[in-house]
C-alpha cells in the first residue's frame, strides 16, 4: 500500500467508492471509531486507484462493485489516534450489482479489513450534516443532487 512516513505526517494514497442507491449513500465504520466515511482504502504500488475500489470492497464486502468517473481529488489533513496525516483521496462514483443483497435495506451490514470489524450501513444523503462524517467535506458534497468533479484541499479540524 502507498502509504509511508515523512517527517512529522504519515502520507497514504486512497481511493474511495461513493455508492449512492435511492437518495441515500453507503458509509462505512471501523470497530471503535465514532464517525462514518466512505469506503475504500489504500492503493497499490502499481494499481490503478479505480483497480483499488474494485479491490477494497470485495475485501471488505465480499462485493464486486463497478467503478465509475471519479468525483474529487481531496488533498486531506487530518488527525488520526495522534498521527498527523496527509492524505490525497481518489474518490469514484462506484456502482453494486443490482443483485447485491446490500440494496435489499438499510443495514447495518457487517464486513471486514484484515482484523478490523467495519460496519456498513445506508444514509441519506440529504441528512448527512446530522451525522460525524468524515472528511467532514462529504457532508456538503454529497447532498448536492448531481456531485460534480472537484478538487477541494481540506483540513480536518481536532483528533479522530
């Protein structure tokens, strides 16, 4: 995975799957954390990022997604169990099979990443400013009815 040390940040390249079904987005949560975000994780030396959605979530999820154009590039600093990050984020529209049983409700929907228990579920898109999502930037950008490309630099403001 691309992600290593430089001085006084951990940098990662991510990519993110932003699966919208009826108005509503699915999020993910890891075990213990106190907010949601999108899913997806780091790329591969050597992998596209959109190979990278593909590959995140059927690890995660066991689910074959297809990835779509890609929405924002998101230069993210941010806080994480007292490790400075600097993040740039990769973030599709992705889409599941129509046969998914994650369209079959709500959720919540559980999943994996190595030895990490995720929690999936759907929000509506329209709700998010209620909810501690992050980046925080999700909230706004998605209740937009047509997300459109953008590239956003965003600071995260206190630790996750």
């Amino acid at each position: 995975m691309i992600s290593f040390d430089a001085d006084t940040h951990r940098f990662d390249l991510r990519a993110a799957a932003v699966v919208l079904h009826e108005g509503a987005v699915l999020l993910h949560r890891i075990e213990g954390d106190p907010f949601w975000s999108v899913p997806g994780g780091r790329v591969e030396p050597g992998e596209t990022a959109a190979a990278a959605v593909v590959r995140e979530l059927q690890e995660e999820l066991a689910e074959t997604v297809h990835c779509g154009r890609m929405l924002w590039v998101v230069e993210n600093f941010f806080n994480y169990r007292g490790q400075a990050h600097h993040e740039v984020g990769l973030y599709f529209l992705a889409k599941l099979s129509e046969s998914s049983p994650l369209l079959s409700g709500p959720g919540p929907f559980m999943g994996s990443e190595g030895a990490l228990a995720l929690t999936f579920a759907w929000f509506d898109c329209a709700h998010l400013g209620e909810l501690d999502i992050r980046p925080s930037f999700l909230a706004r950008a998605l209740a937009s009815p047509e997300p459109v490309f953008e590239h956003l630099v965003h600071h995260e403001h206190g630790d996750l």
